[in-house]
C-alpha cells in the first residue's frame, strides 16, 4: 500500500498545474480542519463541539469585523486598515506579522513536502 505522500509525488509534477492546485487545495483545508477528530477524541464529543462550534463563531465575528472595518476606512488591505485606525506604527506592526504568518506556511509547506 502506498502511502498519501508517496501517491502525491508521484501523480503531481513538482510545479505542474495539478501539482500547484493541489498544494493550494491542501493549504486551505489546513492543519486545523485535519485536527478535528483529534479536537473531539481529546475533548469528548459534546465539549469537542462546543469548543468547534465556539472557533466557528470566532472566526465569523473576526471576519465580520475585517468587513466592517473595510468599508468604514475604505481600506483593502490589512495594512491600510491598520493605518487608517491607528497609525503608521501599527501598520508596519502589520506588515511583519503578516510577514512571519507567510513565513510560517512556507515552512510548513517544506515540512508538508518533504515528509518521505
């Protein structure tokens, strides 16, 4: 039996058009949609829903408050918003940890890649 990884290397040319949506489509599940089971089997089922269920919400009412805050500033990116509301300081706070979250999926992305 050929492991996940095994088969994906070999179906997918590295940096052919399958093998890029692919690696996109891996990316946007994330490892946090791949840990949900873990989430429940560690939690139990009815907290390990609530907990799902709580990141859920989080995740909407962050991304509500982007949208409001994108129309009220007018602003598209994270760093503009940032420095329409407070300051250049903050926008340059932005821009590295945007920064170092790119940083992060790359490095990720090498993990996920080389894994044998």
């Amino acid at each position: 039996m050929m492991s996940p990884v095994r088969f994906t290397q070999r179906k997918f040319r590295a940096g052919g058009t399958s093998g890029s949506v692919f690696s996109l489509i891996a990316a946007t599940l994330g490892a946090g949609t791949l840990t949900f089971p873990y989430a429940v089997m560690q939690n139990g089922i009815a907290w390990g829903t609530i907990l799902i269920i709580l990141g859920a919400l989080i995740s909407y009412y962050t991304g509500m408050l982007l949208v409001i805050t994108s129309n009220h500033t007018q602003r598209h990116r994270y760093e503009d918003m940032a420095e329409a509301l407070f300051g250049k300081r903050m926008a340059m706070f932005t821009s590295v940890m945007n920064l170092l979250c790119l940083m992060g999926f790359i490095m990720s992305y090498i993990v996920y890649v080389s894994i044998p």
